[in-house]
C-alpha cells in the first residue's frame, strides 16, 4: 500500500509513470463524496492545528480532479454520502 498525493491529474501522472516502468498491478481507491462532506471533513481534521497549516483552508477543494478513464488507474469508487 502507497498512501501520495492524487489530488490532481498531474500529480496522478507521476505515479502512472512508475506504475508502466515497474507493470506492477495498482488500485486507485477514490472516494467519491461532495464539496461539503470534503470541505466538513478538512475542517474536522484540521482543528487542532495552528491556522495557516498547509493543507487545511478549504480552497484545497478548488484544484481537485476526478480520475479519469484516460489515465488508465484501476479505480475503486468508493462513496460517502
């Protein structure tokens, strides 16, 4: 298991990248939920750190990409109401 970075499509690349060099077998797990859950659950998790923590405002919720059929991830869609 690799927890990184997924948040974007660039960011997903990279690891894409290492997923065609070494033709390992990979799961995409993706939590598929709304603004709100996202942006409630950033806010549960952020509040007990210093203001201004990387990370923590909910203008995260703004660069954020689904994965796509393009990028060729075995995608596990998981959903949170």
């Amino acid at each position: 298991m690799l927890d990184f970075a997924a948040a974007t499509k660039a960011q997903r690349a990279w690891f894409r990248e290492l997923i065609e060099r070494t033709q390992v077998e990979h799961e995409l797990h993706f939590v598929d939920a709304s603004d709100a859950v996202c942006k409630t659950q950033l806010r549960d998790r952020s509040s007990g750190l210093p203001a201004g923590t990387r990370w923590t405002t909910e203008e995260i919720n703004a660069y954020f990409q689904p994965p796509s059929e393009d990028e060729k991830f075995n995608v596990v869609r998981h959903e949170r109401l």
